[in-house]
C-alpha cells in the first residue's frame, strides 16, 4: 500500500510548533506530513509589500518563525495560497489541511482532499448546539464584520468578543470569555487556528464547553484519514 501524505499549509510560515501536535495526536501516525507556509523564506519587508492588509480590508492574522505577528489581506492571500496548494500537490500530498480559519472564495485542489477549517467547524458546531447561543472568539476586531458569514448556518445568530492568541495576554482572552458568557453565550469557539489547550484550559474556569478550532477539524481530519 502507497505511504499516504498529510500537508498542512500555513498562510504563515511553517513548521507552526503550536498547531502541529494537535495534528498529530489526531492524525494517524503512520500518514506522512508535510509542513509548509506561504511566507516561507520572506521577510518582513516582502511580506508587507505582496500581502499586506490595507485599512478596511477584510484582514487575516498569523506569527511568523521568528514569533513576530503580521495581519495580511485576505483578497491577496488567496494567489498565494492557492500556488501553495498546488505545489504541495506536486509534492505528493494525498490530503491538504488549510491551517486557518479565515474564508476563502475560490480554493482548489486537482486530486488532493482539500479540508477547509471554514468549511467543516461552522456545520459541525450548529449541529452541536442547535438551538443554543454561539459565542466566537476571533484574533482581530475587523473579522467580525468579514468572517460572520460562515456562521449564518447557526439557528441564532452568534455573539462575537476579541482576543488573540498571539499578542494578547490570557487574562484579555479569560475577560473576552466572561463577557460573551455574560451576554448569553452557551458554548465558545475560539476562531483562529493560534489557539492551543492552554487558551482552552484559561476559559475552563467559566463553565461553558469551548471548542478549539484546530482540534475540531483535526479530529474530522483524523476519520477521513484513519481507513
């Protein structure tokens, strides 16, 4: 039997320390993985110039190598993600995990299983909660406004605090929680692929479920990989 290969594509750069073992305690491991970032090799000053977010404009968040943050425009991510797709493609991967959960108009891929974080956590989690109230959290204020769409699948509309995994302190992602549970949320999700099991266990103290983005849709990830 053909080894079977797992991507994973950053609109960062790659390897993400945070983010892979949460694969990889939901992937098979006898599946190969293959790690790469569309700001690989960049620098800073590249990366400002061919991605940079202008003001108003839709905005994704992610931290490079060295630990530094950048906010990048959505619209001119998505060249860059799809050539990134396509290469790891070339390379051999059999499946291709989109390591964010911003929304994309246009992705494709020719053979490989493209899994979309946008496209399977909504369904799943208005499946979860039917009829109850939805609190997400997203990294950056302007995601509000541009990635509510994928939450109108939800029977309520959801309620929305700010907080980021990667420059703010646990105690603003802990004040963000209290206030979304204040308001009538039932369950949280923490709505950027940054968010590990320590912003999880911050929350725990509430007593609402919180669902960590990346380990829904690693956990789906591991069924369709586990035949």
């Amino acid at each position: 039997m053909r080894e079977r290969i797992l991507g994973t594509l950053t609109i960062g750069q790659a390897p993400r320390p945070d983010v892979v073992p949460i694969i990889d305690a939901h992937v098979p491991p006898a599946v190969r993985r293959l790690h790469r970032g569309v700001l690989d090799g960049l620098g800073r000053a590249d990366i400002d110039r061919r991605f940079g977010a202008a003001p108003g404009e839709a905005a994704l968040v992610t931290r490079l190598l060295d630990g530094s943050v950048v906010t990048l425009s959505r619209r001119r991510m998505e060249d860059g993600v799809q050539q990134a797709l396509a290469a790891l493609e070339d390379a051999g991967c059999d499946a291709i995990l989109l390591l964010c959960t911003g929304t994309f108009d246009s992705l494709d891929c020719r053979r490989a299983w493209l899994i979309e974080p946008d496209h399977v956590i909504p369904p799943l989690v208005a499946g979860l909660l039917v009829r109850r109230r939805l609190g997400v959290v997203v990294p950056i204020a302007g995601q509000i406004a541009s990635e509510s769409g994928k939450w109108r699948i939800l029977a309520r509309p959801p309620l929305f605090a700010v907080a980021s995994p990667y420059s703010d302190t646990p105690e603003a992602l802990v004040a963000a929680g209290a206030d979304l549970k204040a308001r009538g949320a039932e369950a949280i999700v923490l709505d950027c692929i940054g968010f590990t099991e320590r912003h999880r266990a911050a929350l725990g103290p509430l007593g609402l479920p919180v669902m960590l983005s990346n380990a829904v849709v690693a956990r789906a990830l591991g069924e369709l990989l586990a035949a």
